[in-house]
C-alpha cells in the first residue's frame, strides 16, 4: 500500500486506520512523506509503533507522481495499491480486489473498485459511481479516469514499473491531478481491467482536496491527454468527446463549490473547443442543479427523520485516537 502524504495531518490517521483494518492482512503500509512541515510523520511514527506493517518514507517536496514512485521502488510485494493521503477504504476493499484478480482470465493489468464520495467528516455525500467496463477499456480511459481517482486501483507491481510509473513532471508545470489517468491509460494499451462493484473506496472532497483547483486540473488532463492522443491518433472523436466530458464535469465541480467565475471560464473554454457541446450544456446544467436540489431536500429530510448520513467507516471518524479497534468497528452500517 502506497500513500503519498503532503501536510497530511487532518486525515492521516483516519485513512491509515482504514488501511490497518483490511481484512487481507499481507500487506506493506509505505507512507512517503513528502515534504511536510505538520505533523504527518509523527503520526505516521505512532502506527508504525503499533503495527509493523506501517513504514515511513521521508523525501523533500516533489510532488505526488514522485513519492508513489518513491514508495514503488521499495515496495516487496507483488502487488501496488495506492492510497491518498485522506481517502478511505471498507475493510474488505484489497480482499474483494485479490480475489477478483485470481478468478480474472487473461491478463490483468488493474482491478478497480466502484467509490463513494465522502465529505470531510467522512459522511458520504455521493455514490454514483457505478461503471462496470471491463477486458478492453482503452477507448472508454479516453472519455476520463473510469478508475474514478488514484484510491481504487490494484495493480500489478511490473506492470506499473513497465509503464514507467507516475508522471513525475507535472509537478514541475504545475499541474498535478492527472497523474493516475496517464498511468492507468497506459496499462489499458496493453492490459485487461477487471471491475469490483461495490463502493469499497471513499473519495474524500473538501475545501483543500486537491481536486478542486480545477483549472490546474484541467490544465493537467490537457497534457495527459495529449500525449496519449499522439500516441493513438486514430482515436481522436474519443479523446475529443474526453475533454467535453471534463469540461463540463469541472464547471459543475466548480458551481457546487460556490466558484461561478471559474465555472464560467470552464464554459467559455467548452463554448470555444466545441460550441454544439456547449449549448447542451447549458440546457443539461439547469437540469442537473434541479436533480441535485431535489436529491438534497430528500437528504435533509431524512437526516431530520432517521439522523445525519451514513458515515463512510463508522466509527473510524473519531478524532485523532490513534487506538485502533478492529476490522469489525468499521464494517459498514446497514442502512
């Protein structure tokens, strides 16, 4: 297990508490400290005390691309699975993943889960996450990440190493974020993907989640997906469909984070790079704010009638109590 982790603190120890309880207990827990001047590495100190699985990696600030790497290249086992920093995982995420992997025909390249959007107390927020491509999705990786975020993948150790691993130099054009795209697309050129239909990874989204600087975001997904487009020309209708479906997933990112001037700049871009998309967005958008409105007056209701939402690992948000209670206290709630 890989975490790359960057002034971590607020939710280190949450997500290497989730990591502790997997219920698939060969693991290595390599936690690359990236620079960070709170206290990630005292945290991480605490659980390496506790578990031996748990290692600390320590590097000065080169991005995220460069300590997965870091972690990569000292990694034992077989397998990779990497991790953010204040992303969870159900405790049976590895498990379900190593057992889909062993009754996978053919040759696998990555095992992906299906996520659930948390907030930052680890409620989930969101779980529309359903894709279930599989065998052959290259054509499908150029409309987007299908993996969904850089949490939910399980891949084979030589695999990542023979695609050269994480980009490093988006770190130095300041436009991280895409990252696991350009690794996962690259495996998707020469290997099969294998899909786990449950939401056992929550992809945590804040007011600091990286994610959310969309125009670095998107300046990120430009440079990946250039490069694959050259790579594979004759898919350029689906690298084309790709960037509209970016556009229009930051702008509204960008809406439900209260940013209408860079939800605008996303717009105009889209009204620029493809003008025919542009205008069914602006028909699709009032739908889809009325959806959410609708989806968030039921949600109110029922937090009034039944309690808050469902925490993603419940009992797993308590603070910074770093005593950790056993597979069994974060096994997900019946709803």
């Amino acid at each position: 297990m890989i975490v790359p982790a960057y002034n971590a603190a607020a939710f280190l120890n949450e997500t290497l508490r989730s990591i502790r309880a997997q219920t698939y207990r060969a693991l290595e827990i390599i936690v690359v400290d990236d620079g960070s001047t709170d206290s990630t590495a005292a945290i991480v100190q605490r659980h390496a005390a506790e578990d031996s699985r748990v290692r600390l990696v320590q590097q000065l600030n080169q991005g995220v691309g460069a300590a997965r790497n870091a972690g990569i290249r000292r990694a034992n086992g077989r397998y990779i699975a990497p991790v953010d920093a204040d992303d969870l995982w159900r405790p049976r995420k590895i498990e379900r993943q190593m057992a889909a992997l062993a009754a996978a025909p053919g040759d696998v390249g990555l095992v992906y889960t299906w996520f659930a959007i948390i907030d930052e107390r680890g409620r989930v927020t969101n779980t529309r996450s359903r894709p279930r491509a599989e065998g052959d999705v290259l054509e499908r990786m150029c409309l987007g990440n299908l993996a969904g975020n850089a949490s939910s993948a399980l891949m084979p150790k030589d695999v990542v190493l023979a695609m050269g691993g994480y980009d490093e130099n988006l770190h130095s054009q300041d436009a991280q974020g895409c990252e696991d795209l350009k690794l996962y697309w690259r495996i998707a050129e020469v290997h099969d993907f294998v899909c786990v239909p449950e939401h056992l990874t929550g992809y945590r989204i804040g007011r600091d989640n990286m994610s959310n600087d969309f125009q670095r975001m998107l300046r990120s997904f430009d440079i990946v997906m250039s490069a694959c487009r050259e790579r594979r020309p004759e898919l350029a209708r689906q690298f084309h469909r790709g960037r509209v479906e970016t556009l229009r997933w930051l702008a509204i990112r960008a809406l439900r984070a209260k940013a209408p001037v860079i939800a605008w700049r996303l717009l105009r871009e889209m009204w620029r790079y493809d003008c025919g998309a542009f205008l069914v967005s602006l028909v699709r958008l009032p739908i889809h704010f009325s959806r959410v409105t609708a989806e968030t007056q039921v949600k109110a209701l029922k937090a009034r009638l039944y309690g808050p939402p469902e925490d993603f690992l419940p009992g797993a948000a308590a603070g910074n109590d770093d005593r950790l209670s056993g597979p069994e206290a974060l096994e997900p709630r019946p709803r």
